[in-house]
C-alpha cells in the first residue's frame, strides 16, 4: 500500500496534509457546485406551486335579471392563463337575489365530490345528481354527504352589472378550503 | 455514518477494486493543471444536460408555443432566467471547451499511436457538439433562431444531387416550421444526446484501455506516475468550481433576452449566427457564383476528414513539439484562418449599427412617462412640445439632452416641460433614445 514517500504500486500519491488538503477542496467545490444548482433548479421545478393565479373581477351580467329569491344561473367566458398558455373557459355561477336587493352567488360546484348541481324549482332546493346532496336557498345543507354548504363567491355590484371573482374550492371536507 | 453505510454496501458489492480502478489510475509524469480540459468538457456537458432538462420542463416544441414557454420560462419561473442563462453559456463553454482540450490533445501529440481511436471518437464527439449547437438555436422559435436556422439548412442544399432531397428532410418538408421544430427538438433531446454519451463512454474507456498520454518528453515521462486521485482530481474539481462560477455569473450578468417571435414573411431580418459558427458564415461571404459550394460543403467535409483521419495522416512518430515543424505550422495555420476570419466577421458585426439596448430603455421610458402627450414622434403624439422625429439633427450633443431632462429651463428658458424625478440611468437611457432619433443615412 502507501509507504512513507508515498509510493503507491509504483505510483507516487500525496500524504498525510497534502492529501487530505486536495481531499477537502475536491470535496468543497463539489458541495459549491452541487449547491449552487440544486437551489436555483429546485426552485425553478417547484416554481409553479408557488405562484398563485391572480383572480380578476368577472363580470357575469346585469343584476336586473335577477328575481328575488329565484336562483339564476348565469355563464360568463373568463380568460384562464395556464403557464405560456391562454385559453378562454365557460364558467357558470348561481345567483340569488335577497329581497334586500344584494346578490349571493355561489360556487357552481357541489361540495361534496365536486358535480354540478341543479335548482329544483318545484322543491325550491339545489340537488345534486350525482349522490343526493341537497341544498336550501341559503345553501344550507337539507339532506345527502355534502359537507360543507354551497361554497359563495365574493361578488359586488357595479353600475348594475354583477362582478364575481371565480374560484374554486376543495372538495369533501368541512371548512372551504380555495384551490 | 456514509462510511459505515460504505463498508456495508463494500461487504456485498466488492467496490474497493472499482474505487482503486477509478482513483489511482496512474497518471504519467505526475498530475498537471494541463490535463484539466476533458474533464471540463464532461462537466460543462453534464451542466447542459441538467439544465436542458430542466428547461424541456416548461418548454412547448411547436410554433404556436415554443417562443411563449420560453418567454415564460425567462419572466415567470422561479430562476428561469437563471437556468436558461446557464444553458445558453454552457453552450459557448462547452464549445471552448472542447476546443482547448482538442488543442491540448493536438500540441501533445497524444493522437499518435496507440490512440488514434480515442481522437477520431473526440473528432465525432466535437461534430456531436456542433449538431447540438445547432439544432439547439432555433428552439426559442424567434426572428434570430428562425432566420440563422433557414441559412444553416439551405447551405444543404447546395450539395449536388442530393441536396434539396437533403434540405427537406432536414425541414421535415418544404419548408422550415412545425415539423421543423419537432424534429429539432426531438434530435437535440433525445437523439444527440444517446450518442453522444455512448461515444463519450467509448471515449472514457479507450483512455482507460490506453492510458493517458502524459508529458511529450521521455525525460518527464520517466519521473513517473502519480496516482489520478487526489492531486489530478482536485485540479479537476477546481477548474469546475470555476467553470461553474464563470457560467453563473454569465447567467446573472449577461442577461440573452429573445428576439421578436419567429416571423417568416419579415425578410428584412438578418440574422447573425452564434460566435463558433461566425467564421464560417465569414467565409461564405467571399465565396459567390460557381465557387460557392466549395465554401458551402466540400471545404467543410475536407476539413472535417482530414480532422477526423489526421492521426494517420501526420505520421511523424514524435510527440515534442519541436520535432513536428509540419504538424504544427498546418495546425497554426488553419487556427489563424478560423480565428482571422472569425476577427473579421466580429468586426463587420460592429461596424453595422445595432440596437443598442438603452435605446429600448429609453424608448420604454418615453412611453411610460407620458412624453407622447405633449411631444410627437413620427406623427404620433400630441403637438404642444416640439416634434422630436428628428431631435438627434437638431441637437446631436449628449451633454444637451441630459442637462435639459435634469432641468428644461436651465437650457431651453421659458420652457413649461416640467421636472421629471428621473435616475442617472433613465437619463442615459432617454438620452440615447433622443439621439436615435435622426434621419437616416
């Protein structure tokens, strides 16, 4: 093996100090190195979890329209930036009119799983389709697994145009959790 | 703790002969600040293919896409700047790289027998890296990409017989777009680089079957071997440290912004090849008529096999220098054509007025302090300024513009344009802009 000279098989190798010295910068560039890449690109992959999609006030129509106590669905197309891509998509809000004249809206999706739900005018009730949860005009919940009530949406009123900001919630547990 | 783990995995795995295989490959007259230049090359190569893959994370390969995911990647990612910075210098560096070690090989005389093998798969390897340079321009799909690639591809086709066959497979069709771009994509990520590191192994073993070539002096070579590990591999880690550092601080500094997006009716765009390939494009110039295809592919295929063939056709067995007068003065000559040219075509370059960026800044600030409401520039603007289509005419001194912007009235008294709070930096930026502004010619 390494003798005193530091003669290896015939080949000469540093010792001791020496050895240890190149050993440990050998080591330090390669920590620097590593380091150095491994932030900006971690960084970089994770970057999209980061950011959050701003949310713009969306205007869904004109509250004339609206009948107090009559729940109303109404489409708007939005601009969806999705990283380097736009796309336009169709949302749909419900809108309820209070005798007061103030508007609630509500998420157009069902607490529970995530299905869109229906205004039943008969029952005066939202059902959902896919596993009977059913919602009053408060969006309370009446009957069925939905665990939360219909999650609302912040809405205001400008020149009689109705402006909504577009979210979406978690579904299947207790407290609106925003996607 | 590692080494515990070490010696476990030793017990199963018998890693002390590979370590020693790997660590004390002996090294001919002692490690040498010399020898640095392959393993800088692996290492830049390494860095490019991390960060290209990271950047294939966000990008898009087609037309409609390709120059909005890079955009994205410069603005809105998390060090997306940074990565694509990176690669782009890489790019140079790896061709610096390789370049340096060439020379290294070259001025040792270490192609000479037994290792002829191991310079034609270096030849293939430098040819690799060209193939990578290239397909790699036009994947940001704009003006600069588009137009350099549309020169680049129609040099194929002036190959005689097959060449328009050439250029359409080259474009994937008749003419350069979307099957284009994925082609290019598909050659840049997934092709070149699966030979390129099956020729790089080859590479690495042939070293390793041969041995490195050491000093060129019997002389040197008889003080003996010194161990790889830990003298040669701390010379290596260093020039890596720097190479890194030199590439991040490129990245950060030396921001590359895009051009505009790729449009093919805008003929007025010219385009000006990456600096590695200038000397060509130099050369093409002075080549016209029924000549050209001697500059376009025969000097080049000439160049490339007699690179390739040279170990069998620079016979001299001597390794020093000094004893190969011929090699060395046709080695010297044709690195003083390639750099003669490339100093020509970098002048040119600077000779011909470009955009200069402050400009931009400049023009950028104009619009975003409101000039245009009372200043009309082109016949767009308001009239209650002066007209400053043609400022730099009337006023060409420097001095003027910057003393009127820090205070209109001390130079141009009764004047109501009022005070703008503007940084020494704005005022250069919109000074350069007025001076811009001048009829042509």
């Amino acid at each position: 093996m390494v003798d005193e000279s530091g003669v290896q098989g015939g080949f000469s190798t540093p010792v001791g100090t020496r050895r240890s010295f190149f050993a440990w910068v050998t080591r330090m560039a390669a920590a620097v190195i590593g380091v150095g890449l491994a932030v900006p690109l971690g960084g970089y992959l994770i970057s999209p979890a980061l950011t959050r999609r701003e949310r713009p006030w969306i205007d869904v129509g004109g509250v004339d329209g609206l009948i107090a106590g009559q729940p109303k669905q109404l489409d708007h197309v939005m601009a969806v930036r999705d990283g380097w891509a736009e796309s336009k998509s169709h949302k749909a809000v419900w809108a309820v009119k209070q005798p007061g004249g103030e508007v609630t809206v509500y998420s157009p999706i069902c607490t529970h799983l995530g299905c869109g739900y229906r205004w039943d005018e008969e029952k005066r009730t939202f059902q959902c389709p896919c596993h009977g949860s059913v919602y009053d005009l408060e969006g309370k919940v009446l009957e069925g697994p939905a665990p939360r009530p219909l999650d609302k949406l912040p809405s205001k009123i400008e020149n009689g145009r109705l402006l909504v900001i577009y979210k979406e919630f978690k579904s299947g547990v207790k407290s609106p959790v925003e996607l | 703790m590692f080494s515990k783990f070490y010696a476990w995995l030793d017990s199963r795995l018998r890693l002390k002969p590979v370590e020693k295989t790997l660590l004390d490959e002996p090294i001919p007259g002692g490690a040498s600040w010399i020898y640095v230049f392959g393993s800088a090359t692996l290492f830049v190569f390494l860095l490019q293919a991390i960060t290209g893959m990271f950047l294939a994370v966000y990008y898009a390969p087609t037309p409609d896409h390709a120059y909005d995911s890079i955009q994205f990647i410069e603005r809105d990612v998390l060090f997306g700047a940074f990565v694509r910075g990176l690669h782009h210098w890489g790019a140079s560096a790896m061709v610096v790289a390789i370049g340096l070690h060439m020379l290294q090989t070259f001025l040792y005389g270490a192609y000479k027998p037994p290792r002829e093998v191991m310079w034609m798969i270096g030849v293939m390897l430098f040819l690799l890296v060209m193939a990578f340079a290239f397909t790699g321009y036009l994947l940001p799909w704009d003006q600069t990409a588009y137009w350099a690639t549309q020169v680049g591809v129609n040099m194929a086709g002036t190959i005689p017989f097959v060449g328009d066959f050439l250029v359409k497979v080259l474009r994937g069709g008749e003419s350069l777009g979307a099957l284009t771009l994925s082609r290019f994509f598909a050659v840049h990520v997934l092709f070149l680089p699966s030979l390129l590191i099956g020729l790089i192994a080859l590479h690495l073993f042939v070293l390793r079957r041969v041995g490195p070539a050491g000093p060129w002096t019997d002389r040197r070579a008889s003080l003996g071997s010194e161990t790889f590990y830990p003298r040669q591999v701390y010379m290596d880690a260093v020039v890596m440290l720097g190479v890194f550092l030199v590439l991040s601080a490129l990245a950060i500094a030396v921001p590359f912004p895009l051009t505009d997006k790729a449009n093919p009716a805008d003929t007025s765009f010219v385009p000006v090849p990456e600096w590695y390939f200038l000397f060509y494009y130099e050369l093409l110039k002075y080549v016209h008529g029924p000549l050209e295809p001697l500059a376009t592919w025969v000097l080049p295929l000439l160049v490339i096999l007699i690179m390739l063939f040279w170990p069998f056709i620079d016979r001299n067995p001597a390794r020093n220098p000094i004893r190969r007068p011929v090699a060395l003065a046709s080695g010297f000559v044709f690195l003083s054509v390639v750099f003669a040219l490339l100093g020509i075509s970098i002048s040119h370059l600077y000779a011909v007025p470009r955009a200069d960026p402050s400009i931009a800044r400049g023009k950028a600030l104009y619009a975003e302090f409101g000039c245009a409401g009372c200043h009309r520039v082109h016949g767009e603007g308001g009239a209650v300024g002066p007209d400053l289509s043609y400022i730099a005419d009337a006023r060409p001194e420097r001095e003027w513009h910057v003393k009127h912007f820090r205070d209109p009235q001390s130079v141009s008294p009764g004047s109501f344009m009022p005070k703008f709070p503007l940084t020494e930096q704005q005022l250069n930026d919109l000074t350069s802009y007025m001076l811009s502004l001048k009829r042509p010619g």
